[in-house]
C-alpha cells in the first residue's frame, strides 16, 4: 500500500493480488485535526444564597492543527440552575480563543451539578463539569 498522510485530503492505493492480477484500489480521506481545550477545565461556584447569581468564565482555545466549529449547550444533573453567554464566533482557526461566561443561580438546596457541553467537528464532544450547591 501507497500513501500520501497530511492535514486536508488524504490518500493511499491499496493494490490487491489475487491469481496473479493486481488490482489498485484509490483510497482517500477528509483529515482535519482540531484539539479545544478549556482553561479552566472545570468551574467550581461554591455554596451560594438560592436564587442568587455568580458568574465565572472559562476560556476556549483550538490548540489543533485545522479549524474547529462547536455550539454549546447546558446539560447534566440541573442544568437549569446555570446559564451562559458566550464570546465565541461559530469556529476558530488553530491557535485562536474565546471566552465563555457561565452563571450559576441555585433554584434549590444541596449540590447542583451540570455540564458546559461542546458538540463539535473534534468527534470527542469535551465538557466543563459546572459543581455548586444552594442553601
């Protein structure tokens, strides 16, 4: 087999033998390689008043090799006691970042746990575990 690996379009030939033909086979692939990584990677509210509001921010950035597009959505456990607004165009090229704020708002006493979920083209699906609790 044949190949020619790098960032975009790949391809290779698989050449098969069989009663003494060989027969090529093209074989081609979409390579793409973007990495997000969040900083912090977690976000940790602490205990707060129910129906008070604190807001804390986490960073996105592409350390990949090609662009990465992404949404985001609140998911997990009580995923609305928290909210988010982000700073963050549809992709970002390697190496850019944004920023994403979250709120934390207890509607209830004890822990309230959820999850900034990232669906993206990185296949991986990352998320930012959101940790608070209400009294």
């Amino acid at each position: 087999m044949t190949s020619a690996s790098q960032l975009g379009i790949s391809t290779a030939t698989l050449r098969l033998i069989s009663q003494g033909f060989t027969d090529p086979v093209p074989l081609s692939a979409n390579v793409i390689d973007p990495e997000p990584q969040f900083t912090p990677a977690s976000l940790s509210f602490g205990s707060h008043t129910i129906n008070s509001s604190t807001t804390l921010t986490t960073t996105l950035k592409n350390v990949g090799l090609t662009t990465l597009t992404f949404s985001f959505t609140i998911t997990g456990n009580q995923p609305g006691d928290y909210t988010f607004q982000s700073f963050c165009p549809a992709s970002l090229a390697p190496g850019s970042s944004c920023t994403i704020n979250v709120t934390f708002t207890p509607k209830a006493s004890g822990n309230r746990d959820a999850k900034l979920s990232l669906t993206d083209n990185d296949e991986n699906n990352e998320f930012v575990p959101l940790t608070g609790s209400g009294h």
